[in-house]
C-alpha cells in the first residue's frame, strides 16, 4: 500500500497551490480519503474529507478557500488550496480508510484511517 503526496511548497498569503496524492495497492474506490495537516505544536487537523460516494466535507477553517476531488481512473485525490494564508502553513497528509472515525481529534491516528501518506510541507509567507 502506497499513498504518495506531491504538490506541497512555499507561497505568499493569498497565493495557491494543489496536492496530489496518489495511492496504490488498495481499493481506492471503496475508501474515504482525508486530508490531514500538523503544524509544529498543534493537534493533527482534520482538513477535508472526500467518501467513496463522493460526499465531501470541509474544516470551517478552510471552507470557500479549499476544494477536494477525485479521479478514480487515475486512483488520485486532490486538495486545490486558493487564499492560502500564513495559518495554513503546515504538513498535509492524505489518508485512506474503509471505517474512518471523522469526529476524533488529537493525534492523527485517532481519525482511523488505515493508510496514510508521509506528508508534504506548505509553507505561507506574509
């Protein structure tokens, strides 16, 4: 099982970036997928969240700046990031699960997901 991020750099606020994340090895379309981010001292944030029916679901935090989607063919989801500002800097993981828990909090692995990737930098200048 392999879930490879790709995308993450350094931007200025108000600029944008779009992470990739590619997996193999499971079923992709029976799973949910996450996005995750961490930042140095901070709890691990849920940041978005994209169901194997297509659902998706966003932290108020970045809601109207941020968009989750798929490609099923290509087994990849994405995390188009616009607005981006100084707080969004962080480590953003995606995730897979068959059975996640979305409510958790705290660590990253109390959110259940089964596999994870290992995380791309973004970095936000003012």
């Amino acid at each position: 099982v392999q879930l490879q991020e790709s995308g993450g750099g350094s931007v200025q606020s108000g600029g944008s970036l779009r992470l990739s994340c590619s997996a193999s090895g499971f079923t992709f379309d029976d799973s949910d997928m996450g996005w995750f981010r961490q930042a140095p001292e901070n709890e691990c944030e849920l940041v978005s969240i994209i169901s194997r029916d297509g659902s998706t679901s966003y932290a108020d935090s970045v809601k109207g700046r941020f968009t989750i989607s798929h490609d099923n063919g290509k087994n990849t989801v994405y995390l188009q990031m616009n607005s981006l500002k100084p707080e969004d800097t962080a480590v953003y993981y995606c995730a897979a699960g068959s059975d996640p828990n979305p409510y958790a909090a705290g660590t990253c692995g109390a959110y259940e997901y089964s596999y994870w990737g290992q995380g791309t930098q973004v970095t936000v200048s003012s």
